[in-house]
C-alpha cells in the first residue's frame, strides 16, 4: 500500500498531520458533510482553521503519490500568500519529479508563485515559456495559452 511504503510515509511525517477518519462510522459524519466528501481516497490539505487548501482522490502509486502531496503542499502555501514557499516547493516537484503527471501543474503554478512574489511580468511569462517547451501537450500548457498571440 502506498501509505506504508517508506518513503511516502516519511514525507507524510515531515510534511503534514495525517488524520484518517473512517467514512461509515457516525462520529465521522459531520467531517464528511463538511467536506462533501463523494468518494475515498478523499485526500484534503486544511489550514489549521479547517479551510480546504486542496484535495485530490484516488489511489496512486508511490512514484505519482509524493509529487501529488508535495504538489498539494505548495497550493497550500500559495493559498496562504506565502509565495516564495510554494516556488520552492513547485520547484522541488520539477527537481524530483520531473516526469509525474503533475509536473506541468508544478511548472505552470512555479511561475504564479514566482510573479506573485515579484510581481515581474519576465517571471510569470519565463516560466510559461519553460511550460511550453517541457509539457506542450498538457492541460497547464492550455491554460497559460492565451498568453500568445493569435
């Protein structure tokens, strides 16, 4: 199982506060109303007052699981306005996983962080243009588009 592979959980034990609630047991119920939550694996990252950060679902292997939560971790930061951690941790995605299925997630949001923090319009468009040429075919890539012309 993914959680107890080490690795996995050793980034879960330096990174976050895992809670598992059990979705069928009626103490449970008023967290899962809460979160509307559908479908499990329901993974949620929540600011200390319980404000939804960001949340994925479904199981995943090792190798698309760390880039996921670190992905997760860094949306976190970004919601919370502290942008140079969420670069950094965007940043790290790309060093360490470089060809995960977030990895375009990661390079698009690394310039959001990056502009946000400076507010230079060359580290938002630098940073798509890096996208562009790593990831073309992706969602991300598709997002930032309108930046071109025509």
């Amino acid at each position: 199982m993914t959680y107890s592979e080490s690795t996995v959980a050793d980034e879960i034990g330096e990174r976050i506060i895992p809670v598992q609630l059990n979705v069928q047991a009626p103490a449970t119920k008023p967290a899962i109303e809460r979160y509307r939550q559908v479908w499990t694996p329901d993974l949620l990252l929540l600011a200390p007052d319980g404000f939804e950060l960001y949340r994925w679902n479904g199981f995943l292997p090792p190798f698309e699981f760390l880039p996921q939560l670190l992905v997760a971790e860094a949306h976190g930061f970004l919601r919370l306005d502290d942008h140079g951690r969420a670069a950094t941790i965007f940043g790290e995605v790309l060093h360490r996983f470089p060809t995960s299925s977030v990895a375009p997630e990661a390079q698009y949001f690394l310039a959001v962080s990056k502009y946000k923090a400076s507010h230079e319009s060359s580290d938002l468009l630098g940073g798509w243009k890096l996208l562009q040429g790593r990831f073309p075919d992706s969602i991300s890539r598709v997002k930032q588009s309108f930046t071109e012309d025509g």
